[in-house]
C-alpha cells in the first residue's frame, strides 16, 4: 500500500514537471475554519479525491502532500495529525505554537513530522524552474466547483505562454492554434470541462 501511494506521488511530479525546493517553516494552529484553504471548491485532482478542503491518506508523507499542493502552484502546504495534507496562499492566521505540539508522525513515513489534532507542520514550496514543457495529454483532470481557468485570444504559442508566465495563477496552458485561443490553467492538469479541448499542452516547470 506505501509503495502504491509513494508510486501516485512520483507519477503526480513527473506528469506536472513541477521543480520544486521544501522547507519547513513551523507548528500552527488549526480549527474548523482551516488556516490553509487553497483547494476550496475542489473534489479531485488526477487521481486524488479532495474532501473538506484536504487530501487524506493513511500512506501521508511531506513528498506526497508537496507533489499535490505543487499542482496549484501553492506557496506553503501543511501536514495535520498524521494523514492529512493541506495547500494555501497563506498560513498562520490562527496562530503559532511549541514544535513539541507537532508530535504526530507521518503514516506513510515515521521519520517525518505530520503535524497533530488541530495542529499545522506547515512547509513552503518555492518553485526554481522558469521553462514551460510541452507534455502529452493524459485523462488526469482537476474537478472543481469553482472555475480553474480561463480563457484569451492567442495567435501563436510564445503569446500563450507569456500570458501564463505573467501570472503567478496560471501553472499550464492549453494553446490551440486553430481557434487561436489560450486556455489558462490554475493546476497542472486541465479541468475536466477542458479534457477533450484540442490544442498542446505546456505545463510550467
């Protein structure tokens, strides 16, 4: 079962070329409310089922969390009471506490932290690469209740791109060339509303 989520973890980076750097910033406070809601409105990504704003797994390890929140282009992501794995713009709002209060251990890894009940071991992901790369299409899709993308006029593919590359939201595009238009995706996998869309597939690295 470990391999099988640590094989859905490498397969999610590879798809997404997503160069990533990870470091830890510290133990936060959660409730209810969640510090950390950047996937607000989303039920899936590939193969990940997203529920009350959070990916669960018994198997949870920082490279999991960090393969997914990396998607989103997220800035931080955060581990909770062992299983669970948050993405956001922005962290801390509920407060700060000891490290000792982010006793929990991963699930899918003992050696790492994972937070603790109501407790954030909160990480930022910093992004190094600035290329796109044209990557080939697969049925991986992010489902969502809010909009992922949007959409402009586009005459050729280096106009698409820069279009993406101006906007810290938009971590892929779909450039097609005959209706001369650009898809601006805010995941590295196309909505599901786009999955039959023609058109190349750049994704940011």
């Amino acid at each position: 079962m470990i391999s099988y989520f640590a094989s859905l973890a490498v397969l999610v980076a590879c798809v997404a070329s997503r160069s990533t750097q990870v470091s830890y910033i510290g133990c936060f406070v959660d409730n209810e409310a969640r510090d950390l809601r950047g996937l607000t409105g989303v039920s899936r990504i590939g193969q990940f089922s997203i529920g009350s704003l959070m990916l669960s797994s018994l198997n949870m390890t920082h490279e999991l969390c960090s393969s997914v929140c990396s998607l989103g282009g997220f800035p931080y992501f955060s581990v909770q009471a062992n299983y669970h794995c948050f993405c956001g713009s922005s962290y801390g709002s509920l407060g700060t506490v000891n490290e000792t209060d982010c006793n929990g251990v991963c699930g899918g890894n003992g050696a790492q932290m994972c937070g603790a009940s109501w407790r954030n071991s909160v990480f930022a992901l910093t992004y190094p690469g600035k290329y796109f790369e044209q990557t080939p299409r697969t049925n991986q899709t992010v489902e969502s209740t809010q909009s992922t993308y949007w959409t402009s006029a586009a005459k050729i593919k280096a106009e698409c791109l820069m279009m993406c590359e101006a906007s810290a939201d938009c971590q892929a595009v779909i450039f097609s060339g005959q209706q001369r238009l650009c898809h601006l995706l805010r995941f590295a996998y196309p909505p599901a509303s786009l999955s039959s869309t023609d058109g190349d597939f750049f994704v940011r690295g």
